[in-house]
C-alpha cells in the first residue's frame, strides 16, 4: 500500500511526537540547588495540538510549588519546551 497523500504523513508525525513524552512531565525537579524544572509535554507548544495550554499548566504548578513554600516564582530564561524556576522571597506589600 503506498501512501499518496503528503498531509497524512505529517499528521502520523505529529501525533507521534505528541505520545512521545518525558517522565519528567508534569513533575517538580530539581536540577541544581534552588532551581526547578518542570516538564511539558512534546506537544506542549504545538499550536496544531495543545497551543499553549500545557505551558501554561506548568507554570502554575510552578507557582503553586512556591506559593506552597510561601515564595514567589522566579522564571528563569532558558531553551526547550520546559519551565525552569527558582522560588524567591515572597515581597511585602509597599516594597
């Protein structure tokens, strides 16, 4: 069977990339100390699957881990799909 249409092959590659995870999804680790990372799915930023929703789950289990600690998340810049944060000293209102 051969397959004529192009589109068909990119939709089985980005459902594929989309079941291909990391177990590190959804989960707080952290990676040197005082610094967090949290793992967003592949598809995570794909706006044909999930747009941005994944990210922005992440970054409030982000800031709920630090409110937990009665900090205030810090998000540090850095490159690929997953959130990497720091929880700072929560500021007093008026500073």
């Amino acid at each position: 069977m051969r397959m004529s249409n192009p589109y068909l092959a990119v939709w089985i590659v980005l459902v594929l990339a989309g079941c291909a995870t990391s177990s590190d999804v959804g989960k707080v680790k952290e990676i040197e100390a005082g610094t967090y990372r949290i793992g967003v799915g592949a598809a995570g930023n794909s706006v044909l699957i999930a747009g941005n929703e994944a990210t922005n789950a992440a970054v409030e289990q982000a800031g709920q881990y630090c409110r937990a600690k009665g900090q205030k998340l810090i998000i540090v810049p850095s490159q690929g799909r997953d959130i990497t944060f720091r929880c700072g000293d929560a500021t007093k209102p008026g500073e």
